[in-house]
C-alpha cells in the first residue's frame, strides 16, 4: 500500500541510499564497535527505510522505536539494546532530535508524555507543556487597537516564548523509570553535535522555505544560513553550542537549564530580541514544573483508547470522535466508502466544536472534561451524524458541566511542526511523547545551540467573544491548548497500540484516522499511518494530495462538503504490542521504525 506522493517519495528515497544508512550507522555505532556491527546498523536502517516506503511493518520481538529521524532512532535503539527502558531511550532519542530535526522539536519546547508502566499495569501522563510568562498579559497579541496580531508578527521573535518544558520532562521521566545512567544518555547527541551529522532533504529543504525569517536574527542566520546561504542536503553541521549545553545537562541535571547561564542566555535573548521582545524572565524558568495529570480514555470498539488530558485537547478529541463512530459499523463500510468519511469527517467537525468553546489548561478554567467524553453525551452527539449528507451547521454541544459557565469560541491557528516518539521496551513498557517548539524553527530565536519555542501563539489572541470569555485565552502561568495526541490503546486492560503525530490541529484527525484504519479496516500499523488522509476540522474536507485520497473529491462533494486538496504532512509513528512489536513510521517524512 504505498500512497506517498512522488516529492515525498523521492525525498524518502534520496535518505534511504546506502550512504545515509553508512553515515548513521558510522556516527553512533558503540565505541569499539566492529565492521561487522557497523555494517549490520547499516543495513537495518536501509532495511526499515525500504520497510517504510514498501509499506510492510518492522517486526520484533523484544523492544521497538519509531521516530523521526534514523539518527535519532539508532540512539534509542542503543539505549534499548543495552537494557535501558523507554524512558531512557527516549532522553536520547529527544536530545538527537533537537540537533538533527531542530525545526520540530527541542530543549527549548514542550512535551506531553503518556507512559504505561507494565510492572504495575498503571498509565501515567506528564505534562512538560510551556507555559505563559508571570508577566505576559491577555492581550499579548493584540494591537495597539485591541485587533489581533497577523500570526507571523506574532510568532517570530520573543513575545511568542514560553517557558520551555522539555528539559524537566526529560529528567522526571527518567527519574520515575529511567535505568541507565542519566549522563550516558546525551553521548550520541554530544557526539553528533561535536563532529557534525548530514543535513538531511527536508531540514534543508524547510531551511530554504524560511530563509527569510530565520535571517532576522544573528545567532539563527548563522547556524542556518551560514555565509547567508541556506544549508544544503547533506552538508556535514556541527553544532559546538548544543554540545556544550548537553555536557551541562549531562553533568548537572535540568537545575542546570532553568538557573545559571543558560537560563540567563534565554532570558536575554528574549526580552532583546530585535523587534519584537517577549517578557519571559529567570523567575518563570526558577518555577517551571513538570505536572502529573489524569490520563483521559475514551472507549472505542473493543479498546480504551487513553492519552492527554487538558492543557491538551488532544485525547478528548480523539476521544469525541472515536465515541461518536461507535455507534456507526465502519468496518462493514470500509476504507473505500464516502458513506464512513463522511462520519468520520462530520464527527470530528462536531469535536472540533466542543474542542473550540471548552478545551483549554483546566488549572485556570473550569472545564467539563467528564462530560465531554460520557459516552451518553456522545451518543447524543452521533444522532446528529444520521443524515444522507454533510451537516450544514455545526455547533458545540451541551456536555455534562459542574460549573455554570458559558465560554466563547476560540480564535487561533496551529501551524504544523512538532514530533512524535512510540517505544515499547523489552519490560514491556510502553512510552508514547509528543514534542514541539510549535511553528517550523518556533519563535526563530536561538541559544546555546538550539531555537526557542513559540508556544504562546497556541492561545487564542483574543480573549473574548462578544463579550463572552475565551476558554483558552493566554493568561500568565497558564499552559496554552494543545492538540498533541501521543496516545497508548489498550484491550482489556493491555497495551496493544502506541501512536500519535505531529501536524497542528490535523494531528487529532491523523491519529484518530489511524487508529479506525487499524481498528475497523484491519490494517496493520505501517498500513494505517500510510493510508492517504483525509481530515475535516472546520468544515472544508482536506484531502491528501496526489494520493487516492483525491478519488474521494466528487463523492464527498455530493455529500456536500467543500473539499481541498492539499499536502498533509503527518509524523506518525506507532507500534502494535501482540505476539510481538510492529513499527510503522510515516512515509512522509524522514523517520523509521526499528527493533530486535
Ligand atoms: N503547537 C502544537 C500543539 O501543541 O498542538
């Protein structure tokens, strides 16, 4: 089943040649490692890489990663090899992907982590999500006028910074189940960022896309377009600044990131960002704190299918559309039917609506978080989808409140970046994190070696709506709303699924997609994340372009719905826990699946 488009294709390719392979085999094979090691390396990377665009799965029988990037997942995979657990793969995996995808995802982002622990068959979400500076106030993006900011005025430069979340997630996941040594964990980033790693084809290509705002700023345009020209395809980058910064984490721990000089170096970049300066300032960094929440599970079919709670709206969408197509039999309609996309796309149209008037961080607005997933409040909910045709209005609905509070409906844009981890461990553990800076490069602002999230232009800019409250408008302290959806399904109490994705608000409909692809239509992992996308949010049908996705044009258009062909450059990454692992890794991007 290969639905890629032809440039995502080729993309795809020109990272699966043997020489790739060789370079990320050759750059973290262990430390005396023989030919005959680094060889064997190379070939399982070229192995999940043609895995990928052939659109089988990567099977295992004791441990699996999927993530974005070879190199980062050979990192992981070390870890797991030596006996390391999830959490420990995944520190690894983290520091790797903030040098080699630094457009995604970094130290100087958020996080959201959903953790099944077998030995005690508990699931655990953390949030590691950024959070609004003590001195930002609601109307930080509006004008002078009280007229919201145009979103790149906004994003790039230091208003949008929130206080990076990531550095603590790493060092609370590990302290809660981490069993390697935490230091040895960043040697494969240190390396990489000492001796340099080959740009790949889509950083450079994002590069170049950017080049204009990522020229603003001094220490950005330096890294990125050295000698003002953009970095190429498989230029070897070195990066002496994120050494250093690792080395400092490796030796002090997080309390070395959110005090000290690299606190201090945030802090000014910040507030002196040419332009647009923010207000983050030492005392955010000094409070930052990693909040353990409530996994928030919906059932679906068979399965409960768990992930993370507000400030996220990522499991409770998911969790609303899933409920509203249980009570439609998809599977008797199958993949090919405009009958089944069209539920799928007016339930999560539906969701949309709810996520828009009540989703936000539940620590600073009441919100209905129960109701929203009840599965009666759902079933009253699916009732509007029995129609022939498209729902002409959508509109929230009324779930179950224990507070007598009427919000607004939100106004903001996600623009997709963001990366996805899944790793099960050989103890059977099983590790599913979303992480982000935001937009593509975030707020464009760079130091000590890696860019600073733009988070905050994930709230709404506009704090009310006639009058009427926004749920998820900025206020300081506060976490902006997410659609980060990392997610672990269970059956009868088991974990069977780790996935989730980057892409803005389309991460909800990739995911949920996903998981109905395996579910109902029976495919296996690599067959659900391939299958092309087809996702509705706010009423035009995006469908996935040049795939056979756009066969459905014509029928959905009978239907009713406006639909728009586009690019819909997921992340997924999933694996399916049965006799053994499964890996899918999404075949529009650059990432691959491994295991042993
Ligand atoms: N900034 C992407 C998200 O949190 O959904």
């Amino acid at each position: 089943m290969r639905h890629v488009s032809a440039l995502l294709l080729s993309t795809a390719l020109t990272i699966s040649t043997p020489g790739f392979a060789q370079e990320t085999a050759d750059a973290v094979a262990p430390e005396g490692a023989t030919e005959g090691q680094v060889q064997a390396m190379t070939d399982e990377v070229i192995a999940a890489l043609e895995a990928k665009l052939e659109g089988v799965p990567v099977t295992s029988e004791n441990w699996m990663i999927a993530a974005a990037n070879p190199l980062a997942v050979e990192a992981g995979a070390k870890v797991l090899r030596a006996g390391g657990s999830a959490a420990d793969a995944m520190v690894a995996v983290q520091v790797v992907l903030g040098l080699v995808e630094p457009q995604s995802s970094g130290l100087g982002g958020g996080a959201f982590l959903v953790w099944y622990d077998a030995a005690s068959g508990q699931m655990t979400t953390l949030d590691g999500r950024e959070t609004a500076p003590l001195a930002a106030t609601p109307t930080l993006f509006q004008d002078e006028n009280g007229e919201p900011l145009k979103f790149f005025d906004a994003v790039v430069g230091g208003l949008s910074v929130g206080t990076p979340g990531t550095p603590a997630l790493l060092e609370e996941a590990h302290r809660r189940w981490g069993r390697a040594s935490w230091p040895g964990l960043f040697a494969d980033g240190i390396r990489l960022a000492d001796e340099g790693f080959l740009v790949s084809p889509r950083l450079a290509s994002l590069v170049e896309n950017d080049a204009d705002r990522l020229s603003r700023f001094p220490e950005t345009a330096a890294y990125f377009l050295p000698d003002g020209q953009p970095l190429q395809q498989g230029q070897r980058l070195m990066n002496p600044d994120y050494a250093e910064t690792l080395r400092m984490l490796a030796s002090d721990g997080a309390a070395g990131f959110y005090g000290g000089e690299i606190a201090a170096d945030i802090v000014r970049t910040v507030r002196n960002a040419p332009g647009n300066p923010g207000v983050l300032a030492g005392v955010d960094l000094a409070l930052y704190q990693v909040i353990e929440r409530e996994p928030v599970c919906a059932d679906y079919r068979a399965y409960e299918v768990c992930g993370m709670g507000p400030p996220s709206s990522g499991a409770l969408t998911v969790g609303q559309i899933l409920g509203m197509l249980n009570s439609y039999d998809l599977a008797a309609m199958g993949a090919e039917s405009a009958e089944a996309w069209r539920l799928i796309g007016d339930a999560s149209r539906l969701a949309f609506a709810d996520r828009g008037r009540y989703m936000a961080d539940s620590d600073f607005i009441p919100m209905p978080t129960k109701g929203l997933v009840d599965p009666g409040y759902l079933s009253q909910r699916a009732a509007l989808l029995e129609s022939e045709v498209a729902l002409s209005e959508v509109a929230p609905g009324k779930p179950e409140f224990d507070h007598a509070l009427i919000w607004a409906d939100d106004v903001s844009l996600e623009l997709p970046s963001t990366s996805h981890i899944s790793i099960v461990d050989s103890y059977g553990n099983v590790l599913s994190m979303t992480t982000t800076i935001e937009n593509g490069f975030g707020s464009r602002l760079m130091t000590n070696g890696f860019l600073l999230n733009n988070e905050l232009t994930d709230f709404s800019f506009k704090t009310h709506s006639d009058g009427v409250p926004i749920a998820n408008r900025l206020e300081p302290g506060k976490r902006p709303r997410s659609s980060m959806s990392p997610t672990i399904v269970l059956k009868d109490g088991e974990p069977v699924l780790a996935i989730g994705s980057p892409g803005g608000s389309r991460i909800i409909g990739y995911v949920a997609k996903s998981i109905i692809a395996w579910a109902d239509w029976g495919m296996d992992v690599q067959q659900a994340v391939s299958l092309p996308h087809l996702v509705n949010r706010f009423g035009t049908y995006d469908v996935e372009a040049a795939t056979s996705a756009e066969g459905f044009t014509d029928a959905l258009a009978q239907l009713g719905f406006e639909v728009n062909a586009r690019d819909l450059t997921s992340g997924l990454h999933a694996i399916e826990i049965g006799d053994g692992l499964s890996g899918g890794a999404d075949p529009r991007r650059e990432g691959i699946a491994l295991g042993e």
